[in-house]
C-alpha cells in the first residue's frame, strides 16, 4: 500500500514537472546548422532559380516527414523590377491541425535575387545563409523536436515565400507570402505568432523591435525574460533598436495574429554590412547563434 501511494506521488510530481507532458526537448545548434548549410549549398533561393526549386521540394519533404499536415499556398507574387509575375509559395507545416488553441512560428524561406547594398555584382542574387536560411534552419530542428514531443496546443510552423522581393524604399513590394496568407488564413486561425528573421549572425544582439511592440508587448517581454532566464541577456538586450517592416506586421494588422519579429539587423555590427550583400553566407552564422534562438523558443513552446 505505501509503495502504491509512493508511486502515485511520484506519478503527480512527474506530472507536474511537465515530465509526462510536454517535456522540453534539447535544441541541438550543429543539427540547425547543417539544415542552414543544407539551404544555402542549393544556391540562392530568389523565386524562380533553380536554388529555389530543389529547396522547395526539399522543405516540403521535409514538412511532411516532421508533422502532422502540409499545406501548400500558391500563389502569384510579383517582380516589382521586371514587372514579371512569379508563382510563388508558402509552406504551412501543421501540428495537431484541428486544435482551436494555437500559435505560429514562422520565417522566410526565399532569397534576395539582387546584391544591391553591396558594391559588386549588385544585380545578381545573393546566398542568403543570414537573411532567409537562418530562420528556417531552426524552425525545421523545432519541427523535429515537436514530432516527437507532443505539446497541448497546435502550432503552425510557416515557411514564407517572396518576403525579400521589393524594391529599397518600396516597403509594401515586400512581405508578398505573409501578406497573401493574412487574406487567404488557415483555419483555426493561430492566436499570436513569432516571426525569425537574420538570427544565424555570429556577432548576435537581438533588440526590442518597435513594431512588435505595437503588435504583442506581452509576448515580446517573456521572450525576453526568458532569454535572462536561461543566461542569454547579452544576446537579447532590453533596448530598443531598429523598427522592421517584416513578415509580423501583415500577419499582425491584416491577418489579426499578433506578432513579434525576433531580428538581429545590424548584420555583423554597427559598421561593417554583410545585409543584403554577397558576404550573407554560411561562414558568418554560426550554430550557437542558432541555438540561443532555438532554446528560447523551446523553451516558450513547452512552458506556455
Ligand atoms: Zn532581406
């Protein structure tokens, strides 16, 4: 009998560890690191390329080995220099797809086809190791992790197409994916969202973003005390730096989901500019980088 009150104790306590439940896997930064590599060795992925495709059907294999449902969004989008129009598409991988309560993670999957912040080949596409493979890298390790840990809630994991596809200055050519799902959303439709975006920086400082303030101020402190908390805060500073336009705000004004965009900008550092250049490649990410974002946000996923 005491061995059987004992037993359920333990069983409780477990429980209440979140043991049974919901036990927050390990992030592994090489495993992210290689799905960086994995994107960026299929060359730039600007839509359209060749780079573009193989990775495509990659992702979306990937997709379907790691959840539980893959919907594709195709699309229109639009050459805002060539004046071109391109079928683009958005990769929705889903966990427990009919669950009401949900949230979203999602970041851009395709390239910038043009150098044009740097001074050479401007005109020709870039690798996008930071700025486009960086986010999804961590976001297909976290679809793994989710696989094989199931959580109470459904998540959508989202791959955006044609975010970098605009023009300097011409802030409303970007974001073409994010904004054609905040019109189109699949329903039930995620509560808040997070939004990853040029987190592979080996040099990584993330700061408060204006908009995201805006859209989800709550969200955007606990992610932040939760980086304190597992001993990041050099890495993720209470101050604010630049506000984004990004793949949060049409998800936020237009589709209603609250959103915060975790961006590091200044891509190495206040003086030097790999963004939107030929030097975004692998070698300037690095996998701790991918870690530190990777253990916050499973860290949020499996203590909510
Ligand atoms: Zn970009």
């Amino acid at each position: 009998m005491k061995n059987k009150i004992k037993i359920f104790i333990i069983f409780i306590l477990l429980l209440f560890n979140g043991i049974i439940f919901g036990e927050a896997p390990i992030f592994s930064g090489n495993i992210a690191y290689q799905y960086l590599t994995k994107q960026t060795n299929f060359g730039p992925r600007n839509p359209g390329s060749k780079g573009y495709e193989n990775c495509k059907k990659w992702l979306i294999d990937f997709a379907e080995k790691n959840s539980d449902e893959v919907k594709l969004q195709n699309f229109i989008g639009k050459d805002p220099k060539s004046k071109k129009q391109i079928p683009m598409t958005n990769i929705i991988a889903r966990f427990d797809p009919k669950n009401t309560k949900r949230i979203m993670l999602s970041a851009h999957w395709d390239t910038r086809p043009w150098a044009d912040e740097g001074n050479y080949k401007k005109n020709e596409p870039i690798s996008g190791a930071n700025d486009g493979a960086s986010g999804v890298s961590v976001l297909l390790h976290i679809m793994e992790l989710l696989n094989m840990n199931d959580l109470n809630f459904g998540i959508d994991i989202v791959f955006w197409d044609g975010e970098d596809l605009g023009r300097p200055g011409h802030t409303y050519e970007f974001c073409q994916g994010s904004r054609y799902y905040s019109l189109h959303i699949i329903k039930p439709k995620p509560q808040e969202g997070i939004v990853i975006d040029m987190i592979g920086d080996a040099d990584l400082k993330v700061f408060f973003e204006g908009n995201s303030m805006v859209f989800n101020l709550d969200l955007m402190i606990d992610i932040w005390d939760i980086a304190s908390k597992l001993n990041y805060e050099k890495y993720f500073i209470k101050k604010y730096g630049p506000i984004m336009y990004d793949d949060h705000v049409p998800l936020s004004y237009i589709a209603g989901i609250p959103t915060i965009d975790i961006i590091d900008f200044k891509y190495p550092n206040e003086n030097t500019n790999y963004w939107h250049t030929h030097n975004d490649t692998a070698d300037k990410c690095t996998p701790k980088s991918l870690k530190i974002i990777g253990d916050i946000l499973i860290y949020w996923l499996y203590n909510r």
